[in-house]
C-alpha cells in the first residue's frame, strides 16, 4: 500500500516573526473564500516579523517602517519552496481547515430566509404586530444567532405558541390557557416556556407588539416576574392560576359553593377579600351586586372598608392592570347583567384600562371626565406625566387636557367624592 510522505516539520513558522503573519493570511484567505490575490499587512512590526518577511519576499525592509505589505502569492510560493505544502495547505495542517466565509454567509442568510418565510405563512402574518416581531428579531441579529447556535427551531415553535393563544386565530371561545398546556400543545415540552428560557423570550417580544395600541411606542420585555405574569395574562396565557389575583369588598356571590360562602360573609363584614384565578375557575362565583365599581388602587378600597364598612357599595381593585382573574371576575359579572363602573388613575396607562375595559366588558366611566381631572389637578402637586399618549373615547377633551397639563393625578386625589359615591 502507498504511504504518506513524512509530513514537514513546521518549527520555524512557530516563531515569533511568523505568527502574526499566518493568523493574518488565515483570516484574509477565509474572508475571500481562499484567494490568494491581494496582499496583507503588519502594523508595527517586530524585529523578528521584519526578519521573516525579508527573507520570504527577499526584498530588504527598513528598521523604520511602520507597516510591512506581503503579497500573498509570495508567502505561498515560499512555503510551497520550503516545505512543498503552499499557503493553504500549510495553514490548514497547522491549525486545521480553513473556513469559507462566503459560503457561510451564502447559507446563513439561506437559512434566514427560509425560516422568516414559513414564519411568514402563519395565519398572524395578517396582524400587524406579528410581522413587525419578524422584522425586529431579524434586524436585531436575534434570528442570525438563534441559527448559529442550532436553535432555529425555535422561531417555529414560537409562532406555533403565538397561534395557540385564545383567540389567536379567531378561536374566540377558548378561555384562559395555563402556561404549561400551552406549551405542551405548541412543543410537546410542558417545560418549553419556563421563565428565562430562549422561547419565552422570543414570544414575550412578541407579546410586547402585541399588547402595544396602534401608533405608540412599544416597550420593552419585563424583566420581574409579576411583569411577565402580567404580559402572558393580556394575550389569555396564565403563569400561575394561584398568584393571578382581585382583591374585592362586599361583592357577595350567588351559588352554593364554599368560595360563594366566603364572599357572603366578608360583605357581611366589610372585609377585604382576595380571589385567585383558581378559586374562580373550580367555583362558579357571579357576583351579587348588581352595581359594581371598579378602582385601580388599593387605597380606595381600604379606605371604603374602613369608613364604610358593609354599608360601602361593591367594589373591585384592579391593582394597576387588571389581572386574569380580574377579568373572569368581571365578565362573568358583566354576563350575568351587573352594571360595571370603571376607573383609574388620571395618566396614560389609566386612560388605556378605561378604555379597555369599555370595549371588553360594557364599562361606564367613573369620575373619569375632563372636569373630574381639572378640579382634582388644581388640588396640589402632581407628578410628570410619562409615557406614550393614549386617548379618552368617552371623554375628547380629556386626553388633550392630560398633554396641556404635562401632568398626572393618582386617584387618591378624588377618595372623598369616589367614598361618597360608595357610601
């Protein structure tokens, strides 16, 4: 059988004059997809770079030159004499093959292109926000990264999450999804959107557009879980049916059951009561008040429990968003024929729960009128107002007196007009 000739010994291309040199041909050469035109430079070279080049080239460099220019058809036809291997086979047994980045880049972007089109085949592609998440994780280099790290898979199997929320695709009768299902159903993994995970990172992007009105900003993926938590919730996805929550004063429930119990006898009280997502999804609680008024935050609701006790008119917190378990709540409430009197705080943010919560459940604004904002802006000092602009549909002239102002009001500000409505 014919045998390998001994292969070179390499010894002097070890030095210290040659290092530099081959890591600069290597690099070169995978850029240009193994080319050997042109030529490659040392900035600043050593004495013994200046050595190693003179005798490759034979040309003489002066101690003084600030950067040596070495053909790269000279430095192959020096290897190929002095060791019969070349450049390219030389570089390739020192520190093996050399990478065709061309090629890469060709196949790489191939690659990017071929998921972004089977992404772009989903029935959201209709949406505005979902192409918009494309776009963004392809700009970004998300895309690109997901790709080298051989997790392209994973663009799919968020689009398949994304389609499988409630009402994704106009399956409007599904109700609110536990996480776990959710991602068993788009992954066959329970496990596969697990807070930190690369695919709930890539969907809460998405979730983020999602969630963002026409014309404003979109934010930002929240980094605290109650953030998160809050995210999932908006597109019908529970994290924890135990940690989403509504806290409620004298509320009472119609039904049989031990959590109807519970709402009766705190009413009979006055006594604050938290319901879970959980309570409410086993139990069938529909609330007995007939007028219910909704708040945003919670000092309304403890100063109503203790100034009016049981003789305060139901109410229901939202503590800022409102929850999934707010929502089931106050739909069943809205279904059973309660009427839902709604506010929030006088910013931006107030202003987009009101009016979510007039297209979602039929609620009538509370106190939440032009007047209302400028009586109570007249009261003290108030904080900046932040954020993207939102609009007041039951009330024009609000919004623009919020962007004249420049300012907020907290609802605290309104507690004894909203304890004589109550009471």
């Amino acid at each position: 059988m014919p045998t390998e000739p001994h292969p070179p010994s390499y010894t002097e291309l070890g030095e210290e004059g040659w290092q530099r040199l081959l890591a600069a041909a290597r690099r070169r050469l995978e850029r240009t997809g193994g080319a050997l035109d042109g030529g490659i430079g040392l900035t600043t070279p050593t004495e013994a770079e200046r050595r190693a080049v003179i005798g490759l080239t034979g040309r003489y460099r002066p101690e003084t030159a600030k950067r040596l220019i070495v053909p790269l058809t000279d430095l192959d036809n020096y290897l190929y004499g002095r060791y019969g291997t070349g450049l390219l086979k030389t570089l390739g047994r020192l520190h093996g093959p050399l990478r065709d980045r061309p090629a890469e880049r060709a196949d790489e972007a191939s690659a990017r292109a071929r998921a972004l089109e089977a992404a772009h085949a989903s029935p959201l592609a209709a949406q505005d926000w979902y192409p918009a998440w494309l776009e963004g994780i392809a700009a970004d280099g998300t895309l690109t990264r997901l790709l080298r790290r051989g997790d392209g898979a994973l663009l799919q199997a968020a689009v398949r999450v994304l389609e499988k929320l409630p009402g994704a695709c106009g399956d409007a009768g599904r109700g609110l999804l536990p996480l776990p299902v959710l991602a068993e159903w788009a992954t066959g993994d329970t496990k596969a959107l697990l807070p930190g995970s690369p695919l709930e990172q890539l969907v809460l992007r998405a979730l983020v557009l999602r969630a963002t009105p026409g014309g404003d900003e979109p934010g930002h993926v929240p980094r605290d879980r109650a953030g998160r938590r809050t995210l999932w919730e908006s597109a019908g996805a529970v994290v924890d049916d135990l940690a989403s929550q509504v806290l409620v004063l004298n509320i009472g429930a119609r039904g049989g059951d031990v959590v109807c119990d519970w709402l009766r006898d705190a009413a009979d009280f006055g006594i604050p009561f938290r319901l879970t997502l959980h309570q409410l999804a086993v139990s069938d609680v529909v609330p007995a008040a007939r007028e219910i008024h909704v708040c945003e935050n919670p000092a309304v609701l403890r100063a109503a429990a203790a100034e009016l006790e049981n003789r305060a008119a139901a109410l229901v917190c939202t503590e800022g968003i409102p929850s999934a378990a707010c929502h089931k709540l106050l739909a069943g409430a809205a279904r059973s024929g309660a009427r839902l009197h709604w506010r929030a705080d006088f910013d931006w943010t107030g202003l987009r729960i009101t009016a979510a919560a007039m297209e979602r459940h039929g609620a009538l604004p509370w106190r939440m009128t032009t007047n209302d904002y400028r009586g109570a802006l007249e009261r003290g000092e108030s904080t900046p107002l932040t954020g993207s602009p939102a609009s007041s549909p039951w009330d024009c002239a609000l919004a623009p007196a919020l962007s004249e102002s420049g300012q907020a009001v907290m609802e605290e500000r309104l507690l004894p007009e909203l304890l004589s409505d109550l009471g």
